[in-house]
C-alpha cells in the first residue's frame, strides 16, 4: 500500500471522473468512469473532500463533485502525476 499521501492512478482517475462530470456523481458512477471498484472510488473520492478539492452532499448514495475551478497547485502536481502514469490530463471532455 502506498503512503498515504501518495497521489496513486486511482486518484488521478477519480480526479478526472469528477473534472469531467457535469454534475454531482455516486461513488458508483464514479468507479464505472475510473474503471475501479466502488469502495476505492468512495475512498479517494473522500480523501478530495478531506483535502478541499471535491464536495460531498450526504445523500442515499453520497454524491460528489470538484469544488470549483481546479486551477493552481494541486491540478499542476495532478497533471504531472498523471503524465508520468502515462495518463496525462487532457482538457475535460465537456
């Protein structure tokens, strides 16, 4: 397992399942667009709201989504982290 504060591909994927939403998601949805489970997606998916860069709404199912423009810091080291996964982070698909 990684340290925790590893950014791993699974966040990455959970980052950019979010970016490119047009609106609140499930974890579920959320794992069907990063292609991983639903547990790993309401794990990371938390850890983006714990760090302040998603929102959650306390729903039957949570639902979540980016909060606000992902500019800066975080979606520059996101950005790296995902080219030098081979992922890179296109422009969102919306």
């Amino acid at each position: 397992m990684p340290p925790p504060n590893t950014i791993t591909e699974h966040v990455v994927e959970v980052y950019r399942a979010l970016r490119d939403a047009d609106g609140w998601l499930t974890p579920q949805e959320i794992a069907d667009r990063a292609g991983i489970s639903n547990r790993s997606a309401l794990r990371h998916a938390s850890r983006l709201v714990a760090e302040g860069l998603a929102e959650l709404v306390e729903t039957v199912p949570y639902r979540y989504r980016l909060a606000g423009p992902q500019t800066g810091a975080f979606h520059a080291r996101m950005a790296k982290i995902a080219a030098a996964l081979g992922t890179p982070l296109d422009e969102p698909a919306n």
